[in-house]
C-alpha cells in the first residue's frame, strides 16, 4: 500500500479560546453645551476629522464679553485703590483692619474677573480629544441651555475588541500579547495586542475581561463591526507535533499509524493542543517516529507499506481524514 509520510517532531504547541466581540471606539462623547447662549457659528459637520482643542461652534458672546470689560475695569480700580492704600499702610496712615477691607474688595473683584472670563469661554466649544464628529445635534440660531447636547465625539484610533475569557484560562494571558481579530468583511486576519487585562473576575460568569486594540484595519472598519478573536491562552514548549491529517477516529479512539521495518503499526494515541495543521501528541508517540500522513485510511496493523517519494508536506489529504480525529476543548465561542 502506497503511503506518505512525516517524522514526528518536537516544537511548540499553542491552545487558543476563540470567542467574539464588537468593536468599540477608543473615546465617545457627547459634547455638552455649558452654558445659556445662540448658536452664531458652526465649524465642524458630521464626518469631520478634528484634533484636541479644535473649535467646533461659536455661541453668541456679545453679552459675555461685555462682562469681562466690566470685570476688568473694576478689577482695574480695586488694584489701584490697593496700591494707593498699601502705601498709606507702609506710611502709618492707615491701620490694618481697613487694609484689610481693600484686600478682601480687590479679591472679590479678582474672582468676578475669573467668572467673566470662563463665561465668555463657554462660548467656544472644543473637541476633549482628537477624533471624528459622529453627530451634530444643532444648528446655526439654535438657543442652548447648561446640558444641551451639541455633538458627538469618536475617537477611532485605535479600535478596542473587549473580549471576556473564562479565568481558568487566563493563566498565560498578559499585557502586550499578541491577539488574531477576524472580521466579516475581511478575509486578512488583523493583529490587536491586549492593551488592559481586568484585575478581578465577574463571580456571575467566572470571566475576566481582556481588552485588545487594533491600530490597522480595513478601511471602512468602523465601531459595532463583529469580529471573531482568538488569543493563546496556553503554550507547551518540547511537544511532539505530527500533522492533523495523520490522525483519525476509529471506534471512539485517535489512531494514527507509524511505519516500523516496513510495515503498518496502528497507534492509539491521546492528542492535546491542535495548533493550525499540526497535533500535539501527548501519549502514545514518540520524536522521530516514521507516522503515515497520506493513505492511512486503507492500511491494516501490520500491513507492508510502500512510502511515496517526495516530501509529504506537498501531498495534500482529504480533509475528512483530519475533521474525523478527536480534539480536546480548547475553542469556545
């Protein structure tokens, strides 16, 4: 019987917990009007891509900066009536109880000062943080109010997977690991790295939540995309790797055969991570062993073989010989 083989090797073997997430924006907010005012000016439209301290509407401020000039005129005579008075202090023609009251007035004014100003600064609303407009909730002669809602906010760089993985698997799981995010309209996988790793653990679920970000994506990526992730969350170094194909399941047991002097040894054998095209063996094989990848289906224990020149790895197998052998649990959705 014809057969192809692959020598069994030693090398790492990884175990991956797949699940899914909805993308999220790094920051969202709703940009919130701070005081009484018209809308004179809009600046930025839905789409709009803005930085940190951009200026995104103008509210009427002609009242307001009238209150500065006020505050500061008489910010302006309490300074005045200060210094003069300081100098009666210093000459002895003034006590200090009623230096006191001078103190206290140019304070007052100060603070009055300060009030006007910020007022007049509520009427320029900026971005909190660079990202792109998302909504804009008025328009050019609208009358606002303290907590009125003027737009909203989206920062999308990076993007966040937030993904909860039960926390008896979290025990190689780490700040800056490497995580595969797929995505529906996307056959590439994209790379996030676990940016945030939950300190505790959901007692209603038994999770820990793990959050990646995704600084590459597709154009038109957006928030509220699914995604499927999958994140190793267990490595055996040293294993002994035979390719998947070569396993199959024959009356509730993973066989596999090797060749030994030419003949056909049926192996039951215990397989642990499936890592991509290759099985880690845990019992029942050992390094170096001559194991029938191609044709392993037809054979008989103890029957002669003949091996197919050629290396195997460019001998392809039906899948269904693969998909037939049982893998341990270590994929969840």
């Amino acid at each position: 019987m014809p057969v192809a083989v692959q020598r069994a090797e030693l090398g790492a073997a990884s175990s991956y917990y797949t699940t899914t997430a909805t993308l999220e924006a790094t920051s969202r907010a709703e940009i919130l009007s701070r005081t009484t005012g018209v809308v004179r000016e809009l600046l930025r439209e839905e789409g709009d891509r803005v930085r940190a301290g951009d200026l995104l509407l103008r509210l009427e401020d002609d009242e307001a900066r009238l209150r500065v000039q006020q505050a500061e005129a008489n910010h302006a005579l309490a300074q005045a009536e200060f210094n003069r008075r300081q100098k009666m202090l210093e000459g002895g023609l003034l006590s200090a109880e009623e230096f006191e009251t001078t103190e206290s007035n140019l304070a007052v004014r100060e603070s009055e000062l300060g009030l006007a100003r910020v007022a007049l600064e509520y009427t320029q609303v900026r971005a909190p943080f660079a990202g792109n407009v998302v909504l804009r909730h008025v328009d050019i002669g609208a009358s606002v109010n303290p907590g009125s809602p003027l737009y909203e906010l989206m920062d999308v760089t990076p993007l966040l997977a937030k993904v909860y993985i039960p926390a008896k698997r979290m025990g190689f799981v780490v700040e800056g690991q490497d995580m595969e995010i797929r995505l529906d309209s996307s056959d590439e996988p994209l790379r996030g790295v676990v940016r945030l790793v939950s300190p505790i653990v959901d007692s209603s679920t038994g999770t820990v939540k793990v959050t990646a970000e995704i600084k590459n994506y597709p154009a038109g990526t957006r928030p509220g995309d699914f995604a499927e992730v999958r994140i190793v969350t267990d490595r055996h170094e040293d294993a002994i790797l035979v390719p998947s194909l070569a396993l199959f399941e024959e009356q509730g047991e993973n066989i596999l055969y090797v060749v030994e002097d030419g003949k056909a040894v049926r192996r039951v054998v215990s397989p642990g991570f499936v890592d991509g095209d290759v099985t880690e063996i845990e019992t029942g094989l050992e390094e170096g062993e001559v194991v029938v990848v191609k044709g392993q289906r037809q054979l008989k224990d103890g029957g002669a073989v003949e091996i197919m020149e050629g290396p195997a790895d460019l001998i392809t197998e039906p899948v269904a010989d693969a998909a037939d052998a049982k893998k341990p649990d270590q994929d969840a959705s």
